[in-house]
C-alpha cells in the first residue's frame, strides 16, 4: 500500500537529511506506528505518503502510484484516497461538528443524500452521535479529536495517516482514541501513526518502524515502543558492538520528550548532545575531523505545493 525505495531527502542544503535512505513496506490493512526521537524523521515520512514534496532521491508509492509521477493538479485528488488526523485537531471553529465533517464530503461534490447517509455513520462510529449540533469551542479534546477522525474517514480512505494524535490528550482519552483507530484499521483502512506514546504503542503491540536521524533503524511487528530484541553472539561473529547509551537506544517518550523540551536552550551545541555511538562512528570514519562537506547536501526538495 506504502512503499518507499531509498528515499533521502534534507529540507536545505545545510541541513542534515530528513529522512536518509529510508526504505520501507507497508501492506493494505496493516497498523503501523512510527517511532523516534523528535527530528527523526516521522512527520516527514507522513509527508512525503502525502506528497506534500516530491524526493529528489528514491521512490515513494502509494496504492502502487509513483506519487513523483502525479502531477500537481491531480494531487488533490491523489490525496483524497488518504485522510489525515493531526494532534492539534485542525477543525474549523465556526462549524459545527455535523458540518466539518460534511464540509470534507462537499468539497468532493458529494451529492446531499450521501452527506445526509454518511456523515451520522461516521459520527455514529466515532461515538458522537448527539454531538452533531455542537461546535468544537463545546467539546472536550477527545471529542475534537474524534470530530476530526470521522472528517478524516468520511469518504473511506484507503489509508490513514495519524501525526500523533493522542499527543494533546489525556491517557484514558488517548485509549479511546486508540480504540477508533483501531476499528478503522480493522474495517480494512490501513493505519500509519507517528507517536511518543509509549503505553499506547506497548498495549497494542502493533508493527512498530523506528526512525533515528532520519534512518529505519527497527521494524518489527507485535512489538513495543522499545525494542526487546536481545543482542545474542553468534560463534565466530565479529565481537558484539559495545553497549549503547540507554538514551541513544531508545526512542523519547512523550515523558522524556517534556523533560527535554524543559531542558532545552541550555546552550548546548548539536555537537554537543550527539549521541555517544555517532560520534565513535565520527571518530571512525573521520579521524582527522576530515567530514565530507556535502554527503546529502545536494538532496534538495525540489517541489512543495
Ligand atoms: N519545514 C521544515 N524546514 C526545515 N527543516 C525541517 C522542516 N520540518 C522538519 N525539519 C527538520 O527535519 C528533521 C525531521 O523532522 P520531522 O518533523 O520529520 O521529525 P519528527 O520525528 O516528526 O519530530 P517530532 O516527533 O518532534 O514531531 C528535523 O531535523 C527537523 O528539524
């Protein structure tokens, strides 16, 4: 359903790739969260399924389309075969929650009988059946999220893209949100959800893909928001690589990323924070602090609609 090839991409020259060399398989009907640190790649990687850019290298595909291939005025259209939820709600303020949802069915031109069929099945759905007449000022944060989870659903997408939407929301919230998701996922619609929640992800114990700088660096299924995949030597191999630093090896939860973000602006230089095993790999590769200048520099976004 989602395939990329070796999909690079940086969002300047200076800057370090956003996603590097990323390949990855998502299958029709699967649930897939995405995992990492903040800057690792996950908004991105949404973004490019959404062809919001187009990557100067590697191939993106989805429901087997070159989305390089489709041409920006058809890319409205491409994107109605994908609905999106965002962890800030996105809804109009003005409406009510019958019309935000019917509003993403007219922009279609969808015919008044079908908004009147479909938009209380998927408010029904999403538990806000006699919530209809409010607006989103008169609503909790759960329930604006399930507003724009049934706009996002409205016309059957194939495919769901989630930008942690349980982030601005309570844990017994965030399971009901959860539980939503999960049904859409089941009625067939494929699911990719980036978050930091890790208690969400270790009780449902779906496919988890795990970006670090831009990198997959794991991607197992039934899995936790850490790996637990044991490091076992094999007779003969190449020594076991020394043991990483717990905070390199493990993707921030939404705990830890608080306590960063509180922790930001302390002056701490980006050479300065580098993860211990990068900058061994560094020292490695670049004894004389010889470090190529342009190793990606060139991967330029080439098309933002
Ligand atoms: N519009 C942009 N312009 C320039 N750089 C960007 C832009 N968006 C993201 N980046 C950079 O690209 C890298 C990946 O960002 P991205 O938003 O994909 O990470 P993320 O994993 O979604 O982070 P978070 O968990 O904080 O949302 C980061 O280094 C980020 O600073």
């Amino acid at each position: 359903m989602i395939r990329f090839e070796n999909v690079s991409i940086a969002y300047d020259r200076k800057s370090k790739p956003a996603l590097d060399d990323v390949s990855l398989d998502v299958d029709r009907g699967e649930f897939v969260f995405l995992v990492g640190s903040s800057g690792s790649g996950k908004s991105t990687l949404l973004r490019l399924v959404l062809r919001e850019y187009k990557t100067p290298h590697g191939q993106v595909y989805v429901a087997g389309q070159n989305v390089a291939n489709v041409p920006s005025w058809r890319v409205p259209k491409f994107r109605r075969g994908i609905g999106v939820v965002f962890q800030d709600f996105r809804l109009i303020q003005t409406k009510t929650v019958f019309a935000n949802v019917a509003y993403a069915m007219q922009v279609l031109g969808k015919s008044r009988a079908a908004i009147r069929t479909e938009v209380p099945r998927v408010l029904e759905l999403v538990g806000l059946a006699d919530k209809g007449h409010r607006k989103p000022t008169e609503l909790s944060g759960g329930e604006q999220q399930r507003v724009a989870i049934a706009r996002a659903i409205v016309n059957q997408p194939g495919i769901l893209l989630a930008d942690e939407p349980t982030g601005n929301l309570d844990p017994i919230t965030s399971a009901g949100i959860m539980d939503i998701l999960d049904k859409i996922n089941q009625n067939g619609t494929t699911v990719v959800m980036a978050t930091h929640d890790d208690d969400i992800v270790n009780s449902m114990r779906k496919r988890v893909i795990e970006l670090r700088h831009g990198k997959v660096v794991r991607d197992e299924h039934a899995a936790l928001y850490t790996s637990m995949i044991p490091v076992v030597p094999v007779a003969g191999a190449a020594p076991a690589p020394e043991p990483v630093k717990k905070d390199d090896a493990e993707p921030q939860t939404r705990r830890q990323r608080a306590v960063s973000a509180a922790a930001a602006g302390d002056g701490a230089s980006a050479a300065d924070s580098m993860p211990p095993r990068l900058e061994r790999r560094r020292e490695r590769e670049f004894p004389l602090g010889d470090e190529p200048k342009t190793s990606t520099a060139n991967i330029m976004i080439e098309d933002q609609l």
